[in-house]
C-alpha cells in the first residue's frame, strides 16, 4: 500500500472486552452496538491524526489523511525499530504537555496494536457511513440523557488541558537561609564553564507516579537521588539511551527510551532551558561499554527480584530485564569501592562505604560464576598495597574523606582521615603542624600495628562524624572540583572548624583536659577524637604534679589505640577555631508542603519543587502561635524557617509529622499533643562531665528528655525549679530539688528559645497554683482524649465501657498520667470516659460534703439571675484544685453536648449522669439536676471572671 494511495475501504477496529454502553448509533443503522467503539476509535484517529516530529537531520513525515489507516508493516516498524541516538534523535516541542503525551501513542511507549487481518470486502453505504461516524466523532452521554457526538479533535484538546501537577502546597514558609560567602557563588560558576554538568531538583512523573527528585548530569549518564546527600540513586541512565526529547511548555519537558519515558518540570524557564541544552550538548556520546557478566538476582532488604549486569568498573542494578533491555537502571555501584564475600551456597554480599547489598542466585554456579567475575573487576580496579588493601578493608576508608574518590592513598594520621592525592596537597598547605600527611604505600615506617588498627576501627567513619558533622549539601565538594574550592573547604573543615561537632564542654579548656584524661583510661576513642578536635591538650602544663599526661594515663590503662592517637597529636598546634560562621543571609518567601521525610518548597502554590530539606537535618521545632496567628519555627545547622497555618489544626498537623521524624523511636500522636518545643541537646547531669545526645521536649510545664535508645525521663518545671542561662556556652542550667542538669544547644537561637519557654512554663505553674489551682493531671488526661477522639461516639458517658479494662486504665492513670497510652477506637473511648466517672466518683470530692447544702438552697431560688449570681458566689468559696476541676468538667460537658446530634448526649442526658459526681447523696433531687445542666449549658456565664459593682455584674474579658 502507498502512502500516497488512500485505501478503499476503512476497516472497523478490532472488538475488545469491554463494550460501550447506552450507545444507539449502530441500531438506527440495523447494525449491534459495536464494541468498544470509544477506545479503538480513539486510538485509531490518534494513529491517523497526530502529526509526527520533525528529527534533528530535518527529515519529516508527511501527515497522513483523516480517514487513512496507515500500513501494518509501518506500523510494525515505528514500533519495534530502535532509533540510533543523537544521529536521528527527535526533538519536538508542543504547545502542550498532553499533546506531545497525545502524539507519544505511535512512538515505542505506547505502542498501537496492529490490525490481525484487513478486510478488502465491499461496505455498503450505511455501513461505511457507520465506520465514518465511530472514526471521527466519539459518543457520550450527558447529564440529561441526551446522546452527545464531540469530535475527535476536541476530545484530544479536553486531553491536553489536563496536565499533570505537582501536588499543592499546603503552609506557607519564610526561610531564611545561610551560607559561607562566596562558596556558593564560585560553585555556580563551575557549573556554568561546562555546558553539560547539570544539577537541580525537579518533579519527575514515571507513568502515574510523582516524585520530587534531585537530578544530576555529568556528561555520560543521568541520575535521579531521593535526596541530595543519598550515595545511591532512584533512576539512572547513559544518556545512549535516550531516544527522544520533548520540549514542553510550563517549564516541562520529557526524555523517552524505546519503551519508556520521564516527565521532568523545573521550577522555572531558565531551569528547564539549562538542562535541555545541556541534553543536547551530549550529542555524539560514546555508547555505554558492553556487559561482561549479566543475568538475573534476587536482592535482600527489600527481596526483590532484579536484573544486573557488569559494566566497565561499575555494578548496574536495573528493576527488571526490559528497563536492561532500554537502559533505565536503578543504581550504579562503583567496584573501586566494593568489596564482595560469600554469605552462603547460593548467596553473597557486596560491601560498600555507605551499603551492603546481599543478593542470591538460582544456582551455586550462578553464584560462583558472579564472584568471579566481580573479584576480576576489583583487583583490575585497584593497585595491590598491603597497608592500603588493610585500610580499605574498612568500607569507609576506601573513600575520600573530604571529596569522596575512590582508593585514597594518603591519610593524616593525627586528623584520622584517608584522603586523595588531590585533597592531600590541600592538607599540606595548613602545615605538619595542623595535618600530618602520610603515604599509604610510601611512608612503610610510620604505619605501626596500632596506627592501622586505628584507621581500621574508626579511621574515615569516626571523623566524619568529628570534623564533618554538620556540612551542608551545598558546600560538600567532589573530586572534580577547582583547587581553590578544595583549599577553601578544607580549611573550613579543618582550620577553621566550621563543621565540627564540638564537644559539649569545649567552652572550658580546664574540663576539656580533665575529660581526656578520663577517656583515654577507655576504649571510646571517638570521644577522645572529638576531645580533641575541640581543643583539648595532650601535653599540657600543670602545677599539680599528682596530675599525670593524658598519654601516662593511657600507658597505665593499656589503651594501645589511645596511646597510638595521643602521640600523633602530642604536638600539634592547639586549634584556634572560630566560633561563629562568616555567613550570608538569604531570605526566601515559599510554598512548602511535606512528604515523608522530606519538606518540598516551591515558589508557587503549584509549581515544582525548587530545593527540598532532609527533615533528619532538624535541630529544633518551636510553636510561636499567638492569638489568630498560627506559626512554628523550624531550625537547622543552615536554615531557619517561619511557617504560617491557616488554621490551628493545619498548624499541629505539620508540627506532628516533623516531630515524629526528628524524635528518636516510637512516638505516640497523643503524647505529643501540646509540645511547643523540640531541640536536640547535650545532657550533663550534677558534677559529672560525661554527656548524652538527647531529645527534650516541652509541654504543660513539662521537659522529657527522649535517649537515643528510646528511653524517656520526665521532669516537672514549677515554682520550686531554677533556671540560669549561660548565653556564652549556649547552656541553661536546671535546678531541681535533688537534681541538676545542665542543656547544651548547638544553636544560640534553641538556647535563647528554650530559656524564654522554661520560664513562661515556671511563672504559668506558679500563677496557676496561687490563682486557680489545677486539674488532676488524670482527669485532664482523659479529658483532652475524649475531646480530640470521642465527640462523635454516640451514647458517650451512657453507655459503659468494660469492667476490668476501666480498671486497668484508673491505676495506670494514678501511676503515670501522661505515660498512659490511650486508644483512639470507639470501645477505648468508653473505656476511657468510664475511667474518668470513676475518678471523679471514687478519687476526687469536687464540691465538698460541707458545701453542698449552700448549692441546694441555690439551686431552690426562683430567680434565674439571682440563681446564676449565687452559683458564682459559691465558686469564689471553692478550694482552687475543686473550682479549676469543675470548670474543666463542665465546659468539657458543653462541649460534648453541643455535638448532640451526632452522640445523642444532650445537657439533660448529661446532667442525669453527673448529678451523681457532683452531689452524690443528693443526687436524686430534682433542683441539683437542673443545677447540674445550668452549669453545662451556661458555663461561659457561670465560670468566667465576673465583678460586682454596685449590684451591677460587670464581665472581665
């Protein structure tokens, strides 16, 4: 058939499954309905209809006619054939994102099924007018039964008017920003010499699923990373792979394979412009180097089944065998930091820095045959060196520790770090006296059995966590990156100290000392490098002669290791670290909205992400609400950010999801209801100078401080706590009766917060104590829950809970109020509210035996005014614990009885249940029962603050 030779005849589309219902046409026609006339008829005029892309050597297609089926062996062809890349690499750009996914149906996506058979028969003409009609138009039915035709071109329009959308945001955020001055800017520089390399965040839709994703490009593959600091990414590709780029509108744009393809949408023009030039700038790229071993394995942790293969010196590991087949990989691991063992028959382990993956095999030939072919690649990839292969034989060590390269053969030998050639001429320039540079494969005398085991131990994973504690993404360097930019970050690392985790007590050189001579009597080397990476002296000068060096002490203890660390640092300079950070301030209005772990910002409602924060990067959350003013603060090493709620509710909601993320272990939803502070800190307690990471919390007057392990300890700030700041140190001191701690924030900013919160929270307990007294922390307790979970259960406080359980939940609330947990189930809630009648019945005499008369004869008054006059005269006479109780309970009741219709507890059913706590013995009188529901359902009359004047009752707002 040519091209240029319409066909006779239009063959119906082949029937499917499915059938199109409440569709006449073909009866007015003699003819069935036929099936699935909406879906094939669509995708036959998308085939015959959509114009195809112009390719980059200027070849075009000419478009085929409305009513011309294009040939099956074209058809065939389009779909199987894989187009050599960049030579005939198409680029199409579109008005619209849909149009170009519209057009996408005759590329190697979306593949049209060709035709089992064409029929060359004979249509009479109702029956081609039929074929006509289910060709171009597509059949709907409207809202009010009428049978509707909307041609085919507007139906692919209504398409293309649906885009996808990144999600919307949901706070709006104020972030102000800090970085090192002029780091930042010499690093865009960098990027911009090389048209190439790329890096941004980007919203990336793989078929329906979205994802906000960091993407770099380094001139050979594409890669797609959860998060800036992840080693291991969520996609990757040679970009030999990719088939097809699409410019879109709205800052969109797509990257096709044979079979699959990406959409991307960056923030802004200027973005999505720098990465489609830098696409097509890798145009006459060499192929991605042929598999040595490929096949299929089971990985662990998760089990899955993936498909891998050996390329060059890396490991691809790709989802499945057709993402092989185009390309598109999961991750890539490099084998110059690998090493790999067996774990069993058929199983074995591949070791990096940063992960291990465990995989399986069907066979053990299978599994003997990869670890050969993966020993092969890393005894290829590395040079032998018996003091540098026992180095590396820490999966930390076989990295760079400042720019990350694979097999460093120098170390500094006082810092504990392996490092590059590159990053090793950086370390000389600060002088032997700061950094002791060292060859692995050179320096044979000074690498002593202690010295490697030193290195072999801890080495690059115990000072990362010394001196690299706090680098922020933007700043970490690479090692392709500019020798100034290498010496700058690395006397910031090490000179200057800007990213070090100081130790708590590095604001006194005297306890500083006096801790090391304690540590190195132990094993924990890592605290003794943090020691000294604060500031601590090995040699140093005393007028105690009872005092010995911190290396006597070692030497009497044994501590080999100790002493091996504290020789290479005898005499080294005493660092001078600056306390502060140079640093610029950028401020930023944003969207935010959160996602897991991860806090999403975009400069509009919905438009993509523009820079994302890594929620495990959190030092301190603070509510600063006021009045109708809904807001928390949020804070890091290098940001802090100002979010604004519409609402309380969306308010708390945010707080909740970052709290629970940042707090260590499980987190109950209830036991962090009414937080306004959380801060990591550093906890000492009395005289002692050993110090522990912790998490603290404050609410309702008071502080739990959460353990690593997940442990909790809770302390109550009233009257009798003293709180003394001490700004220089970024400490608050806390003293209780028995009991000292001392906090140590690694922000002034948490420090100074936390000061103002402790104080408030100690003038509110004492104001409350000597003005209203306070409700039973268990009976506030149950209050609070049924409030926040229970509203809607019907029968509230009718209906009984179970027996045993109630009394489980009364001893477990005397015990520990606030440890209790409570569920959030309809049966707890029963529970829950009969835990607190028998509380109130049994634990608590709210209005006294001996003032109960006084109510009776109140609640006897005729007059309402004079009734209500004399409820609040009785109040005043209460015991301040009894009238903030009474209060409580009673606009707990209005609250509860306002939701009538929904739990059926009306003020009188109410009143009919809590007569009984109130007056007990006299409960049965009918002027108590209607006291009782006057003082639910008048409760703002009754228990607001009211004055009298001259007969006259004056409200005190």
């Amino acid at each position: 058939m040519s091209v240029s030779d319409p066909p006779d005849i239009i063959p119906v589309p082949k029937p499917r499954s499915r059938y199109l219902r409440g569709v006449g046409v073909g009866e007015r026609n003699g003819l069935l309905p036929c099936p699935d006339v909406k879906a094939d008829t669509q995708t036959k005029s998308e085939e015959t209809d959509i114009k195809h892309e112009v390719s980059v050597d200027g070849s075009s297609r000419q478009l085929r006619s409305t009513s011309e089926l294009p040939d099956p062996q074209d058809v065939k062809t389009s779909c199987s054939e894989t187009l050599p890349w960049p030579e005939s690499l198409c680029i199409s750009t579109s008005s619209s994102p849909d149009a170009a996914r519209a057009a996408d149906v005759v590329s190697s996506d979306d593949c049209p099924a060709t035709p089992d058979s064409l029929s060359n028969d004979q249509h009479d003409s109702d029956k081609a007018s039929f074929t006509d009609q289910v060709m171009d138009v597509r059949t709907e039915i409207c809202t009010n039964g009428e049978i509707q035709q909307v041609p085919k071109s507007q139906d692919l329009q209504n398409k293309a008017d649906r885009p996808n959308k990144p999600r919307a945001a949901t706070i709006r955020v104020s972030r102000k920003k800090q970085t090192l001055s002029g780091q930042r800017q010499r690093a865009d520089v960098s990027h911009s010499e090389c048209a190439v390399a790329q890096s941004s965040w980007l919203d990336v839709w793989k078929g329906r699923k979205h994802n906000v994703l960091w993407a770099t490009l380094d001139g050979h593959a594409m890669s797609l990373w959860k998060k800036r600091t992840d080693k291991f990414t969520e996609y990757i590709f040679h970009v030999t792979s990719i088939t097809n780029i699409r410019e879109q509108d709205q800052g969109r744009f797509s990257i096709h394979f044979q079979k699959k393809h990406f959409e991307f949408m960056a923030h802004n023009e200027a973005v999505r412009q720098s990465w489609l030039m830098s696409l097509y700038a890798m145009r006459g790229r060499e192929p991605i180097t042929a598999p040595k071993q490929h096949g299929p394995l089971i990985m662990k942790d998760p089990r899955k089944k993936v498909y891998t293969a050996i390329r060059g010196y890396s490991l691809w590991i790709y989802s499945s065998k057709e993402d092989f087949s185009v390309g598109l990989g999961m991750m890539c691991v490099s084998m110059n930091i690998a090493s790999v063992k067996t774990t069993g028959r058929h199983s074995f382990s591949l070791i990096t820095p940063y992960r291990t993956f465990n995989f399986s095999a069907d066979s053990a030939k299978e599994t003997a045959v990869w670890l050969e072919r993966l020993n092969e690649v890393i005894r290829s990839a590395l040079s032998y060196s018996e003091v540098a292969h026992r180095l590396w034989s820490s999966p930390c060590n076989k990295v760079c520790a400042d720019c990350g390269a694979a097999n460093p053969e120098w170390a500094s030998v006082n810092l504990l770090v392996v490092i590059c050639e590159a990053c090793a001429g950086a370390h000389r320039s600060m002088s032997s006296n700061r950094s002791k540079v060292r060859g692995l494969k050179l320096d044979n005398k000074v690498w002593t059995e202690p010295l490697i085991q030193l290195f072999v131990l801890y080495g690059n994973k115990a000072a990362s966590r010394v001196w690299g504690h706090s680098i922020p993404p933007t700043e970490q360097i690479v090692p392709d990156v500019s020798p100034d930019q290498r010496l700058e970050f690395i006397l910031a690392k090490y000179h200057k100290g800007l990213y070090r985790k100081a130790h708590p007590l590095a604001t006194s050189q005297k306890l500083l000392d006096q801790r090391l001579r304690e540590v190195v009597c132990g094993p924990n080397v890592e605290e003794t490098l943090s020691l000294l990476c604060s500031g601590a002296r090995v040699s140093c000068s005393t007028t105690n002669p009872e005092l010995q060096s911190a290396i006597s002490e070692a030497e009497s203890a044994g501590q080999a290791l100790q002493t091996e660390l504290l020789r290479h640092n005898e005499f080294v300079e005493a660092p001078d670290f600056e306390q502060t950070r140079h640093s610029e301030e950028q401020i930023e209005e944003l969207h935010g909205k959160l996602d897991e772990e991860r806090f999403l910002f975009s400069q509009e409602n919905e438009s993509a992400a523009c820079d994302v924060l890594d929620l495990t990067e959190v030092i301190s959350v603070f509510d600063c609400s006021a009045g109708q003013t809904h807001e928390f603060e949020v804070l890091s090493l290098t940001d802090r950010l100002i979010c604004w709620a519409d609402g309380r509710d969306a308010l708390l909601s945010h707080m909740l999801h970052i709290m629970k993320i940042v707090l260590v272990g499980a987190v109950a939803d209830e036991d962090l209801l009414g937080v306004c502070a959380v801060s990591r800190a550093f906890i000492r307690e009395g005289a002692a100078l050993q110090c522990a990471e912790v998490w603290c919390t404050l609410q309702d007057g008071e502080m739990s401080i959460h353990t690593k392990h997940g442990c909790a300890d809770t302390v109550t700030l009233d009257s009798q706590t003293r709180c003394h700041l001490q700004r220089s140190e970024n400490c608050i001191l806390l003293e209780f009766p028995g009991r000292t701690l001392q906090m140590q924030f690694e922000l002034e900013h948490s420090c100074l917060q936390w000061h103002e919160l402790v104080q408030k929270a100690m003038c509110s307990s004492t104001d409350a104590q000597q003005r209203s007294g306070s409700v039973p922390c268990s009976v506030d307790r149950c209050i609070s829950h049924i409030t926040q979970y229970g509203l809607k259960v019907e029968g509230l406080y009718r209906r009984c809970g179970v027996a045993p359980q109630i009394s489980k939940l009364v001893d477990a609330l005397s015990v520990s109020p606030r440890g209790t947990r409570l569920e959030t189930d309809e049966l707890s809630i029963l529970d829950i509210s009969g835990a607190l009648k028998q509380i109130l019945r049994q634990s608590f005499e709210i209005i006294p035996n001996a003032h109960r008369p006084h109510w009776l004869k109140a609640a006897a008054l005729s007059n309402e005014e004079q009734r209500l006059q004399m409820y609040r005269k009785l109040l005043k006479q209460l015991p301040p614990d009894n009238h903030a109780t009474l209060a409580a309970l009673c606009g707990h009741l209005h609250t509860v009885q306002m939701h009538s219709q929904e739990n059926r507890m009306t003020a009188h059913n109410l009143a009919v249940i809590f007569v009984v706590t109130l007056f007990q013995e006299l409960a049965m009188n009918a002027a108590l029962m209607q006291l009782t529901k006057e003082l639910i359902v008048r409760h703002t009359e009754i228990f607001m603050n009211h004055v009298e004047t001259d007969g006259e009752i004056i409200t005190v707002l």
